[in-house]
C-alpha cells in the first residue's frame, strides 16, 4: 500500500525544504561576505587607522579619501549594473512584499551586497546587514521563480531568504526569523504563514554560515555574565530607553534629509554622489575615526573594557566621546548610505544603540561613581542601548531584543531589554527608517483577499464538488443527443465518461466550432469534439489549490478524480458552487458583523461583503437557449435568414411542434410558427432577452 501524506502535510513538507534550501544558499552568501569584509577592512581602512581606540582628531589623507573612493566605486557599479534599483536592503524586500507580488531580482541586491564590502572596507559608515537581508530574499524569490511557485508560497521564501540572512551575518538565528517576519509592518505585527519557514531557513543560514566562522561566540563577547540586579537599575533603564528613541528619530532625521534633501536637490549625478559622501564622511572619520568601524570593534572595546585601559581618563572625558561617536555616526551613515553609496542602516542602528548605552554608562560614572549603582551595570547598558535604538529605527521591538540578546549572549538582561526597546520604539516609531513598511497586514496588497483565501482553505473539494453530473454521455454519443439533454438557459460541460473513468469535456465553444463546418456536425461524436488534456483536483484538496487550475482548465467546471492509481471520476467542482458557498458565508459573516457593531449600520451598504467574493464569480458567457422563430424568420430557411449575421446567434438545432430535434438542423428547410430553435446566445443578448 503506497503511503500518501495529507495534503496541508504534503505542501508543508514541501515548503519546508524550499526553505532549507533557500536558507543553506542565504548562509553561503553571508559567509562569503563576511570574509570580504573580514579582509577588506584590515587591508583598506584598518591600515590608516585604529577603528577600536579612544583616538580623535587624527588627520590622514588615507582616512579622508578612502571612504570617497569607495562610495565612487559603488557609485558606478550600480550604475552600469543595476541602474534604477533604490532601496537600503529592508526596503527593498519589504517592496517586493507588498507591492511586488514576492518578485525581488536577484542582479541587484547581489551588486549592491558586493559594493557594500567595498564601502564599509573604505571605511564607508554602513552596514552589510542589510544589503545581506536583500540578497537572502532575492535568493528566496529567485528559488520561487525557478520552481514556479504562486505568489503566496514566493512572498514566503522572500521572507525566510531575509531570515537566514540577518540570523547568520548577526548569528542570532531566533531573532533573524522573527525579525524578516516583522520589518514589514510598522506596527508590531508579523506575517504569521512565514514564521515558521523562516525558522527552518534561519537556522540553515547561520548553521552553514558557523561552519565557516565558527560555533561557540556570539558576535559580542563577554557580556554573557550581565545581568539585570535590583529595581533601582529600572531608573537609568528607563532613561535609555527615552534617549534611543530620541537618538533614533535624529538618525531618521538625518538620513532622510541627506537622501531627500541635500542629494536630491543637488543635481549631481547619481553615480557621483556616493563619491561626495563618501568625502565628507572621511572628513568626520578625521574628527572621530571610530564612525568607520562597521564591524563593531569599537563596541566590543566598550564593553570588554579594553578601550578603557589606554589611558587614565576622566569619565566626563568618555561621556564626552560616547554622545559624540553617537551624534557623528548618525551624520557618517547618512552621508554614506543617504548619499547612494552601497550598505545598509541596521548595523549602524545597532552601532550607535551601543553608543548610546555607553554614554549613559559614563555619565553615571561620572555623576555618582559607584556610589548608587554597581559598575556592572555601565557594561549592561551598552547591549541594551543596541537592542533601543534598533527596535526604533526598524520598527521591531520584539525582534530587537531576541537578535541583540543572542548577538552578545546577554540573556541575563531580558527583563531591562524589554523596557528599553519598547519604550524607544514607543518614542521613534513614527521616525523609521524602512519607508516601504505598511501599518499592519490590513494595508497589505499582499493580504486583500485575506479571508476569501482563508474560506477557501477550510474547504476541502469533497465539499463542494457535485457527485451527480446530470450531462453525462458515452464517446459514441451524437450532437443530437446530447442537445436532448440541454436545458434552456444553462451553459452546459458534457462529461464523456466510459467505465467509471472521464475521457474528456464537451462545452458550448467545442458545440460551436463543429456547427461552423459544414457536415461536420451531422458525423460527429462525443469523443470527437471532447477537450481530453484536462486538469483535475482531489476530493481532499483545499478549494483554495483546486481553483487555480480551474482557472486555467478554460472550462466552468474541475473534474475531481480519485487519488489512487485507479484514478476514477467521482464529480464537478463548478464556479457556481464555489460563489454559492462564498456568498452563503459572507452573507453570515455579514449578520454577525451587524449584530457585534451596530455602528456599521449607519455606513452599511447592501453587499458590501459579498462583494468581496467577486474574485470567483462566474463571468458572463454564451448559454444555450430554446428561443421562437422571429417573425422575420418564419417562411425562411436558415440560409436565407442567417441568424449569425442578423441576429448574433448560433443555431445548433430546430425543435418541432412534437418535440422531435432537428440536429444538425436542415439549413434549406423554411421555417414554421410552431417551431422553436435552438441556438447559442451571447450574454448580451440573453439579458436583453
């Protein structure tokens, strides 16, 4: 006995090695470009300058043109490889979501990834994070296109491509899932159907790519013993939280004004104007070196406490130098990334978080060293501050404190983590930084047809499908026989059935285009005229999988087959079912709604709901009808009247005053009062009618 898997078993087996696949393929990519950027950052920017010390105002030409000659190189990459794509990375998935049916190419956010590495190796003040959540969707939607999968199943993919590649880049394979399954909303809501393969792939995607960089560290180390201590802790907390939620919106507020503002009013070439940026960014790495650190060596010299041991500094002097790596790295990226120049807003929304926490850490110290607060708790602040301003900026708050709590092992400072995230998001959340993101999935094109979708698959077929199929007929049946069995105003589908098995359907255009060859009509046979090469659902199938192939069968009808060898005919599955069991549902649906919110009466318009439905109503067709002789007709014969050209109809059969059928009709017999004609009518003419 052949064992065969449920069908929601089946697909979603299926959709969970799609998703395996796509997130090993995103792990290799991120793999590959952290080795580029590993060994670009020590051969370009990390030979003029120490991105992980306390220097300032240390004036190189190395440090003021590097960052300008890669944002030249991006620049004119992305203009003769990929011109016109726009976007940061998350934009350009979320787009893709939203508006673009899951369709996301995979030339530009692959170009884009490349000329990042050489942006951030140059000491450009940008991040890989989010040209990698754009590859790894890419990747997601290439797979879909190959294997031909509906837009439904592709947007699922693009999400879990974007999940493996923010869990390996940030090795953080829980937060990489639930941040894909969130950056699309503003709200905090997440696409619920791409969590789960989202997790598949995340974890694929940082599986292969620790292979290659090692299992074991988080990307920030020793901060896997903080902890969150007492209560009063919740006080500087708190203050975090407000100053990354205001640090975010001045990020936002940058970048925006860069992009919109200085760029797009300057009239430089788009492939000029990274190089511009990237000048003016290496003339802040000037001032403050440590803005073209996008590998967070300066961060982790904060909280490992070695940036603290190179000189005897005053804390008011590291206050000092925290707010302004904070306040310069926001300028830095915005010139990098508003300018055009290649890389993404993720890595450095984390940067500056960590900034942030670091300058409040100081300022404690400073203020009341040790005497109040433990001095764990400056560290703490530090991770935390990352988790605040990302949650802001990307408007994800839960997703900011799984990825930062497993970007630096610190799971013993949840509880902080939680106060600081929501409350910054709270604070910057109308200041985000992904313009492409839709309030919730209500504002979604990707979820209009929601709950038609879900409605049809709560159906199985076997539900719907009509078991009797009154026009059923043998191969060897006549033209006139099966007129017999044609009642008036219908648009008959014959079943040719022999031995339980369905050979073909005969349907109005077949009846039609034997009727325009003379003779034919008269020799002619069921298994003749009958469309043998037919698509067929199962009775256990969803309704949702089964109408897409009867869209594309060009028939009103689906056979539904057994799913064993035997393969028998076991019923129709028509359109009219379906927008009867629509329409039956919506119209309870509607009841229900008036009753819970009586409010709506007052807007209520008569079938609002049920035409949400319209998308499977039966589209008006010709219909065989027995119609009178006109007066016009009667003594003439069809030849002479020629009922195509006056009157727009197809005349199949004449039925005498006796019931017997003339099939084919005789085309030089006149015609009499008693007689009625059978014939197939245009829509137009049957509402006339």
């Amino acid at each position: 006995m052949q064992l065969r898997l449920p069908m929601p078993a089946a697909r979603w087996g299926r959709l969970f090695a799609f998703s395996a696949l796509v997130g090993a393929c995103a792990g290799l990519a991120a793999a590959g470009l952290e080795w580029g950027l590993h060994h670009g950052s020590e051969l370009l920017a990390g030979r003029f300058t120490h991105l992980g010390g306390s220097d300032v105002l240390q004036f190189r030409w190395g440090v003021l043109l590097l960052p300008a000659m890669g944002g030249l190189a991006s620049g004119l990459a992305i203009h003769f490889l990929c011109r016109g794509a726009t976007g940061h990375g998350t934009d350009l998935l979320t787009r893709a979501f939203h508006r673009d049916m899951g369709e996301l190419k995979l030339k530009a956010p692959l170009v884009k990834a490349a000329a990042s590495v050489g942006v951030i190796s140059c000491g450009g003040s940008a991040g890989p994070e989010g040209p990698i959540a754009a590859l790894g969707a890419a990747i997601g939607s290439s797979f879909g296109r190959l294997w031909g999968l509906t837009a439904r199943e592709r947007r699922i993919l693009l999400v879990a491509g974007c999940a493996a590649g923010v869990g390996a880049i940030f090795r953080c394979p829980l937060g990489g899932a639930l941040f894909a399954a969130g950056i699309l909303y503003s709200e905090p809501e997440f696409e619920a159907e791409s969590i789960v393969p989202g997790f598949v792939a995340s974890v694929m995607g940082y599986s292969v790519f620790m292979s290659f960089w090692g299992f074991g560290e988080p990307l920030i180390r020793q901060a896997e013993t903080l902890v969150f201590r007492s209560v009063a802790e919740l006080i500087p907390y708190a203050m975090l939280g407000l100053l990354c939620g205001l640090m975010a919106i001045f990020f936002s507020v940058c970048v925006r004004t860069v992009e919109h503002q200085l760029v797009g009013r300057s009239g430089l070439p788009r492939w000029l104007a990274p190089a511009f940026g990237g000048l003016a960014t290496g003339g802040l790495a000037c001032l403050l070196p440590q803005v073209m650190d996008g590998r967070y060596i300066f961060v982790q010299a904060a909280v490992d406490g070695s940036l603290f041991g190179e000189a005897a500094i005053n804390w008011w002097w590291w206050t000092g130098l925290f707010a302004a790596v904070a306040l310069v790295k926001c300028l830095a990226t915005a010139l990098t990334v508003g300018s055009g120049g290649s890389g993404g807003l993720l890595g450095p929304s984390v940067f500056i978080g960590g900034a942030v926490g670091a300058f409040l850490g100081a300022l404690i110290e400073a203020l009341v060293p040790g005497d109040v607060f433990p001095e764990p708790l400056r560290e703490s602040l530090i991770p935390v501050g990352m988790g605040g301003v990302l949650a802001a900026t990307m408007r994800t708050p839960l997703a900011a404190i799984v990825m930062v709590t497993e970007m630096t092992g610190s799971y013993g400072l949840i509880v902080p983590s939680m106060l600081v995230c929501v409350s910054s998001y709270v604070v910057g959340r109308r200041w985000g930084l992904n313009e492409e993101q839709v309030r919730t999935g209500a504002d979604s094109p990707a979820h209009a047809a929601d709950m038609l979708i879900h409605l049809l698959e709560s159906w199985r077929v076997d539900q719907l499908m009509e078991r009797d199929w009154p026009a059923t007929v043998k191969p060897n049946a006549s033209l006139g026989e099966m007129v017999r069995l044609i009642q008036a105003g219908t648009r008959p589908v014959f079943a040719v059935c022999a031995d339980g098995k369905l050979l073909g359907l005969v349907s109005v255009t077949d009846i039609r285009q034997i009727m325009e060859e003379p003779g034919l009509a008269e020799a002619v046979i069921a298994a003749d005229m009958m469309t043998s090469d037919l698509l067929t659902a199962f009775p256990d199938e969803d309704v949702y999988s089964a109408i897409s192939n009867l869209e594309m069968g060009h028939h009103d009808v689906l056979p539904v087959v057994s799913r064993d060898d035997s393969a028998n005919w076991l019923g129709m599955l028509t359109r009219e079912a379906i927008f009867d069991a629509l329409r039956r549902q919506t119209a309870a649906m509607h009841e229900h709604v008036l009753e819970e919110h009586v409010g709506l009466a007052v807007i209520e318009q008569e079938g609002k709901l049920q035409a949400l439905a319209m998308g499977v109503v039966p589209q008006p067709k010709e219909l065989i009808q027995r119609l009178f002789v006109p007066l016009d007709a009667i003594g003439k014969s069809l030849r002479e009247t020629d009922f195509r050209r006056e009157f727009g109809i197809q005349v199949i059969a004449i039925e005498n005053a006796d019931g017997a059928l003339q099939c084919p009709p005789d085309p030089d017999q006149p015609l009499q009062t008693s007689q009625r004609i059978v014939a197939i009518v245009p829509p137009e003419e049957t509402a006339e009618g």
